[in-house]
C-alpha cells in the first residue's frame, strides 16, 4: 500500500455576508427589488432598507477617499 502525500483536508464553503449577498444581487442586470433582497437575506424590509443605506454611504465615503467625487 502506497502512502499518499500532500493530502489536504477539504475547504469549508465561505459563508457570505449578508451585505455581500445583497450587493451580489443589486449588481445583476436590472438589479433587484426589496422584496427579492428581503427574502434573499432573510432580514425584515426596514433592517434590509438599512443595509442598503450603508451599503450606500461606505460607496459615497470610498469614492470621496479615492478622490472621485
């Protein structure tokens, strides 16, 4: 019996965050509705309009950072 070598255990999935689910799904084509990110994330509509909001000031702080605005 051979041994075999460099045998690595297998990767867990990454669990993606919720605020990535949800910018995963407004970067499709023709974005997405807040009923398909509510039920994407499982979160009720204001904590999902919320996230957008965020989502939203973290873009406008990034691009003033990086001198776009």
């Amino acid at each position: 019996m051979t041994k075999r070598k460099n045998i690595q255990p297998a990767l867990e999935p990454v669990k993606k965050t919720k605020a990535a689910l949800v910018l995963e799904l407004l970067q499709c084509d023709g974005g997405a509705t807040l009923a398909e990110l509510v039920e994407a994330t499982g979160s009720l509509p204001h904590t999902t309009r919320a996230a957008l909001t965020a989502c939203a000031r973290r873009a406008a702080r990034s691009s003033r950072a990086n001198g776009m605005a």
